[in-house]
C-alpha cells in the first residue's frame, strides 16, 4: 500500500478545519487539537509478504468476503511462500561455507561417530527380535537413530550439504562460490568418513558390545554386499533426494521435525537405499572383519554411493527447488538493477512498421 503524503503548507489552518462542514450541511464535530486529521492520517504500513499476497488475491470472491484481519490470519495459515523457504535453507547454506575449516572438521566427526549409531541400533533390535517373516519392519526403526540425532543436533551431514550451499550457488555462480562450496563438501566429506571409521573401530576392537550383539550389528552391515556397485549408485540417488527432502522442509515442520526425519530415514532403510557415510561405515566394519577388500569399499561401495546421493540431493532435488523460485529471484534482481521489462500486450495487434 503506497504512503500518502501531504504537503504541509497545502493543509488548512486547525480553526477552518474545526468549522468543516460534512457533505450533508451539518458541521462536523470539533477534533482536538493533537488529534490527527482523518484525511491526512497516514495508513499503517503492513508486512509485505501479507500485502503481496493480499493484492493477488483480490479475484478470489471467497477471500473478498473476509475482514482485512480474517484475510491476514489466512494468508499466515497457508505457511511461508517457496521464496521463503529457499532463502531459509540458502542463509543456513551461506553461513556454512564461511565457517572454519577447524569447526566444520570437528562436527563432521562427530557426525560420522554418532551416524553409526543407525547400524547400531537397528543391529541391536534385530538381536532382540524372534526370527519371524518382517521382523525387518521393526528392525528398520533402529536405522534412524544416528540420524535423529546427527540432523536434528545440526552436525555436519554430507548428504545435507548437497542441497545447503549448493542453493546459493545456483542463484550466484562466482567462483569464489564454487570454491567455497567445494572446500565445504571436501572437508564435511572426509571428516564424515574419519568419524565411520573410528565408530567401526571401536566396534570391531573395542570390545564395546557383546558377541551376540556384534553378530547382529555385522548381519545389517553385510546387507551392503548384496548390491552391485551399479545398484549401489541407483538406490543412492533414491537417498540422496530423501536427505534433501528433509532439508527442504525442516524450515515449515513447526514442531514436527523429528518426525519428518524419522519418517524419511526409515524409508531409507527399508528400502535398503544408499546412504554414503552410513553405507562407508558399515563397509569399513566388514573390511575390519576381513570380510571385503579396501579396493571394494572405494570403488564398489563408497565411490557409487557418493555419486547417486549428489545425483539425487544436488542434481535433481537442489536444481528442481531452484527452478520453482528462479524467475522470482530474476525478478527482483531486475527491479533492483532498474531493468524491469514490462510483458508485452498480446491482446493488442502488432504494428506493422510504415
């Protein structure tokens, strides 16, 4: 709503506008001195992503219907605009890739640490259930536990990063960009894997758990092994968008975001999906029992898995979230450069030229 403005020595003096007369003959009633003039009171300016959605609206006769206080709660009813949500998830993103490389090592570790805690619990579940037809189902609960606590506690998570920085990146390619983003997936990557590997370490020569209990944890870890590493990279890219799934929508869970972690880890898991730093975990646990080989974790497990979460979290999931909101962000580009184009009148005929 634009401002009104006045011109003060345009105004009437206070004794004249005390004496004015109202459309129908009658005088009005006197204002007090400090009272301001209804005709010159200046409209309280409203939240601006209300106003816009107010003024697009104003075809809607269900809406024309409404109080400007029922319009205003309904318009908050209908949750942040994808504008909103992509610049959410783009600061979080751009505050990332300028931390310390230290800082982003640290939480990649203990990320790594506490993400085989998945392997873990599901291993432990299995071992207390009967051997019954879909004791998976219930197996499968354990599976989210390292990561409840690993994205809910806003560790350093890989697969989150294909999405985070990546949406910046997409609005402003520069190459201090790229670098950035770069030197943030290489660090939060390898601190991930050193945190597996010291969390497999510890199982396999910790003596942190009882031999019952290594068993079953051993049995979910060589569920890896039954995947070609061609299979490995295609169920990674199923992963890869469910982990930028939750990213997106984390910022409009209200309240309810462990279950929307739980929900889509659990579908990893019973989907036997790839998930890189959980997959790299249970795989260097089999490479420590000397059941696989170093050249089969690389190339036939990590390697294919690394390939289809970026495929499925950065490639699609990431790309899709931008396209939807890119013309918006062109746009406002446009208007702050001062080069708004108006689109052109396709109901008026063209003008051949004399």
């Amino acid at each position: 709503m634009d401002t009104l403005k006045t011109d003060e020595f345009d105004r009437e003096p206070a004794t004249r506008s005390h004496a004015a007369q109202q459309p129908d003959g009658r005088e009005a009633v006197p204002r007090a001195p400090d009272e301001p003039d209804p005709a010159t009171r200046v409209p309280e300016p409203r939240d601006p992503e209300v106003r816009e959605r107010s003024d697009d609206n104003h075809d809607d006769p269900a809406i024309g219907t409404l109080s400007t206080g029922e319009e205003r709660d309904a318009i908050k009813r209908a949750g942040p605009r994808p504008q909103v949500v992509y610049a959410s998830i783009s600061a979080r993103g751009l505050e990332e890739i300028n931390r310390p490389a230290v800082s982003l090592f640290g939480s990649g570790v203990a990320a790594g640490l506490i993400l085989m805690m998945s392997v873990i619990g599901e291993g432990l579940i299995i071992h207390e259930l009967p051997d019954f037809q879909g004791r998976a189902l219930i197996g499968d609960i354990g599976y989210t536990f390292g990561f409840l606590i690993v994205i809910l506690g806003r560790l350093q998570l890989f697969t989150e990063n294909t999405i985070t920085p990546v949406l910046p990146l997409l609005a402003n390619p520069t190459k201090r960009a790229f670098v950035r983003t770069g030197r943030l997936w290489a660090v939060v990557f390898a601190a991930n894997m050193v945190g597996v590997m010291l969390a497999a370490v510890l199982l396999s020569w910790g003596d942190i758990v009882t031999d019952v209990q290594f068993a079953s944890i051993m049995e979910v870890a060589g569920k890896v092994t039954a995947h070609t590493p061609f299979e490995t990279l295609r169920y990674g890219v199923i992963a890869g968008v469910l982990i930028a799934a939750i990213v997106w929508c984390i910022p409009t869970a209200k309240g309810s975001e462990f279950f929307l972690v739980f929900a889509a880890t659990y579908l990893i898991a019973l989907g036997d999906f790839t998930h890189v730093v959980a997959g790299a975990g249970e795989g260097f646990l089999l490479l420590l029992e000397g059941q696989v080989s170093p050249a089969w974790v690389v190339f036939g497990l990590i390697l294919p898995a690394f390939v289809g979460n970026v495929l499925g979290g950065t490639v699609l999931f990431a790309t899709l979230a931008y396209v939807q909101v890119m013309e918006e962000i062109a746009q406002a580009r446009r208007r702050r450069e001062g080069t708004t184009v108006a689109p052109p009148d396709l109901t008026q005929p063209r003008r051949l030229p004399s």
